[in-house]
C-alpha cells in the first residue's frame, strides 16, 4: 500500500503539532485499523493519525492495539527509504507484542514476551559482546 503511494504526488498537510500527515497514512491506517477490527471486533486501537480519547472509550477491553501506520512519514515524503509501519499490542497494560515492518528492505521484525524476536520469521537476539565504554580501543 504504501509503495503504491510512493509512486503518487502526494497531497500532505501539517496537523496540529505542525508533523506531516499524507493521503499514505490514511490509507495505511485505515487499511491496519480496519484488519484489526475485522479479526478482533470491539478491540481499542490508538493510531497516530486517527485516534481521540472519544474512539478509545468507545471500545472496550483489555486490549489496546498501537499503530503508526507511516513512521518516518517526512522521510516518505522525501523518497528517503527510511520509513516503516510499527504495531504493538498491549494487554491489561503490559505491552504483549511488537511488530515492525521495513517494507523498502522487505523485513518483519517482530517480537513476542517471553518468544524472542524474529526477522522474516528467523529468530534474532542481541549480540554477545560486552558493551562499549564509549572509550577508543587502546592500541598495543
């Protein structure tokens, strides 16, 4: 969906707090907002580009759905390739599930408490070096 914009002339406007907003957000928003509901009626969704505190507690449940169906949408704009769509799911307050999609690289990072991470579905973990001082390497 949003490759289909990229290739449009886009019409963007400033919201209220003077950040960009385009007919791609809207769509993807829809687009994300509109799957959730379908498999998960009556869930709370908050999404950057269309959610109120009225359309929070006209839901009801534990869950609450957290989209930014654009994030980076300056860089979209730009045809910078460096924008993804981030959803996370939190549940009774503890956040339960993340997903981000890189859709210029074609990756899925996504991670689950207690499952780990995965990248296109291969799981992925932090590396085991110890961390950096912030101090240059010494040279013998």
């Amino acid at each position: 969906l949003l490759a289909y914009y990229q290739s449009k002339n886009l019409q963007n406007r400033l919201k209220a707090d003077f950040s960009l907003v385009t007919e791609a957000d809207l769509a993807a928003d829809n687009f994300i907002s509109s799957s959730i509901q379908r498999h998960f009626p009556g869930e709370r969704i908050l999404s950057e580009e269309t959610a109120t505190a009225a359309s929070l507690d006209a839901a009801s449940g534990p869950n609450l759905w957290v989209i930014d169906p654009l994030d980076g949408t300056t860089n979209y704009v730009h045809d910078f390739p460096c924008y993804v769509v981030s959803i996370g799911l939190v549940i009774e307050g503890h956040v339960q599930l993340g997903v981000i999609y890189d859709g210029t690289r074609d990756e899925l990072f996504a991670a689950a408490r207690g499952n780990g991470a995965t990248l296109n579905q291969e799981p992925i973990r932090c590396s085991q070096h110890a961390s950096h001082s912030g101090q240059p390497p010494r040279r013998p």
